[in-house]
C-alpha cells in the first residue's frame, strides 16, 4: 500500500515546477482511457507521444502471437492424428 502512495504526485507541481508549464484545472481534470493523456494545458501533456503507439503495437503482437501459436497447435493436433 506504501508503494502506491509514492505515485501519487500533485499534477499542478509537476506541471509547473519540472515541465515549467502553466497547469489549467478544466484540461488537467479530464480523464480517458484511450488515447492515454495527462494534460497540463491544451497544448502540453506529459504522456510521451511515443506511449499511444506502442500500446497498440504490443497489442497487435500480442493477437498476432497468439493466432499463431493457436495455428500451431492445431496443425501439430492434425498431423497427430493422422
């Protein structure tokens, strides 16, 4: 539980502070899912643009990977069997 606190960091300090941008509440508070974002203003954000990409690309390889271990599997149950 100890673990979880450290993570959690005032955005507006971080904002100000570290990235030396102005943090605007109404653009800071909003959340979504996908793509992932964590605005400072509307035109700051801390996610790093490269983090949208490689969710989807490690998503990709993990469904591509998966069909063709299933693929695998089912020409080997094939040729067993015969």
């Amino acid at each position: 539980m100890g673990f979880v606190h450290v993570l959690q960091w005032n955005k507006e300090e971080v904002c100000e502070f570290i990235h030396e941008q102005q943090y605007d509440p109404e653009v800071g508070q909003a959340v979504q899912l996908f793509p992932l974002s964590n605005k400072c203003n509307a035109e700051y954000d801390l996610m790093p643009p490269y983090v949208n990409p490689g969710i989807v690309a490690l998503t990709v390889l993990v469904v591509l990977s998966l069909y063709f271990y299933r693929r695998a599997v089912a020409r080997e149950r094939a040729d067993s069997a015969e």
